[in-house]
C-alpha cells in the first residue's frame, strides 16, 4: 500500500499523525505515533472503482474514517478496551500464557537478553518476563524494549550502545552494526538514525527504537 497522505493532529501534548494509505481503489486509514501504530484500530474501505482516483481523498467515506481515528485516540477507546479486557482475566494457577492484544493462546516463548520473551503467533503482539536482575549489558537492552512497549518507542544515543553493549568485537567480526540489527531483529523491533542534542546542546547520533505492531504486556504476569 502506498502512503497518499498524513493528516497530524496534537491530543494531550503529543502529535499524532493519520495514515491514508491505498492500493488501488483500497483504502486504509490509521492513526500513527512517532511512525508507530498509535492503537490496534485500522479502517479499510473498498471504493468502487468507477470513483474518480483523483479526487477520491476527499468524499465522505473516507473523510468519515479519518474522524472516526482521531476521535478513537481523543476517547481513549483502545485504551479503555485494553483495561477493560485485563479487567476480566484472572491469574490462573497454571499461568496458561495467553495474548493481552487479541486472546490467541498460540504463544512461541524464548530467551532473550537473560528472560523469557514472548511472542503471539496470531498477531504478532511481543512481551517479556519481569526479572528483578540482569547483567549490566542487559539493563539498557530491557530498559529499549520496555519503553517501545510503554511509549512506543525508545531513543538511545548510538554511542551508548557503540561504546557498550554492542561494542564491536572485530576479532569475532561481529561489528557494531551487526549486533545491533541481530538484536533488533530478534525482538523484532524496527529502528532508524536520526541526530539530536544531547544534555550539552551538542547534536549527537541516536538511534529510535520501535515496533509495527503495538505491544501489549500482560498486567498480571509475574
Ligand atoms: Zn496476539
């Protein structure tokens, strides 16, 4: 699908942007925060194909989709349904694991950065295990994938992970860009550069860390 137009809008200090996206007479219309989903809410309308391409953004069905998405992100909705939901789950003794996004029991679990990670096979939803301690490379690694899964999103000065955790280790041919896409591969979190300041005004490379699919983290899982 291809990206037809971004409508921003700000709601309780922070911007937001809608999506248009189309493939043909197929449109999709979707809220986005910091180029991540901004909630699980997408709307799909299929025009028909005698309607003027050129014009097309601006009818009624679609115009009706874009309000309907902004006023999903100014109601909470998605938030309310994600509370609501935890609200009906009980701890169960077994801790049968199950997806907090959209229920599905078929969950792939592995080891990753010294805890269990998660990931749903039906939507692609991904969380880890709480652990009270890690190794000193790991902290930041937890610290990256907590902040997607809060904030949806995480930004780190690429000299923090250059000169630590992923420090390049050139006798193993493991440089600083390689690990640092194996392990963003493997939490399947996207990533781009970008510059910013740092706390002494100077601009400085960082890296902003995200995922396509929102995260949502089981509240009782302990
Ligand atoms: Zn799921």
């Amino acid at each position: 699908m291809k990206l037809n137009r971004t409508i921003p809008f700000e709601f309780e200090g922070k911007s937001y942007e809608i999506r248009i996206y189309s493939k043909g007479w197929k449109f999709n219309i979707r809220a986005y925060k910091d180029d991540s989903p901004a909630n699980g809410y997408s709307y799909t309308v299929d025009l028909p194909t005698s309607f003027d391409i050129k014009s097309i953004l601006n009818i009624d069905a679609i115009q009706e989709l874009v309000k309907l998405t902004k006023k999903d992100i100014e109601n909470k909705k998605w938030e309310k349904l994600v509370n609501q939901y935890l609200k009906t789950v009980k701890t169960s003794a077994d801790k049968k694991l199950g997806c907090q996004n959209c229920t599905s029991r078929e969950i792939k679990a592995m080891v990753v950065d010294g805890r269990r990670m998660f990931e749903c096979s039906a939507c692609g939803n991904i969380w880890y295990e709480h652990v009270t301690s890690c190794l000193t490379g790991e902290y930041i690694l937890h610290e990256i994938t907590t902040n997607v899964e809060k904030e949806g999103q995480h930004e780190e000065f690429t000299e923090i992970l250059l000169n630590g955790t992923f420090s390049e280790d050139l006798s193993k041919g493991l440089s600083f860009e390689d690990q640092l896409a194996n392990w963003a591969n493997i939490n399947k979190l996207e990533y781009s550069f970008f510059y910013k300041k740092d706390a002494f005004g100077k601009e400085r490379q960082a890296i902003r860390f995200f995922s396509k699919v929102p995260r949502v983290s089981p509240a009782f899982y302990g």
